[in-house]
C-alpha cells in the first residue's frame, strides 16, 4: 500500500498552492491558510478528487470521505 501523503506533497504534486487555488476558484491565501489551520472539512472531497483525477494519492480517500459525510449527515439528523 502507498504510503499517505501530506497536505504540502499534495499541493506539490497538484502544481503548488496557486494552481489549487485557481482549480477551486479560491484565492491563493486560503490554500496557503490551510497548511496552518487545517484542511477545512468541505475542501477535503475537493483535494480528493482532484488528486484522482490527476493521479494524485491523497491523505484519505475519496471512500472514506464518503462514509464520514454520511456519518455526519446521520448525526445531524439524529439530533435535529
């Protein structure tokens, strides 16, 4: 199995923070944030497709994003 990648082997491998960036139609400093505050939680399927799309492995897959938005959406629900 490959070993995981970090959120800045990720950026790299995608063309650095301004191409993410401008593949999500977000500004440069907001790709730049993330390496400080974290990922945020609806950016994760977005980098993750991203990456298959370009051959890109990322931190978690899109599965696994799947069954955790899922999870939440229960969540919610359940205490709504």
């Amino acid at each position: 199995m490959a070993r995981s990648r970090s959120l800045d082997e990720i950026l790299d491998a995608l063309g650095g923070e301004s191409a993410v960036a401008t593949m999500l139609g977000c500004g440069p400093s907001s790709v730049s944030n993330w390496k400080s505050r974290g990922l945020p939680k609806g950016r994760w399927v977005d980098l993750v497709t991203l990456g298959a799309e370009r051959g890109v492995r990322p931190p978690i897959s899109l599965d696994e994003v799947r069954r955790a938005a899922v999870a939440i959406e229960s969540v919610r629900q359940e205490t709504a």
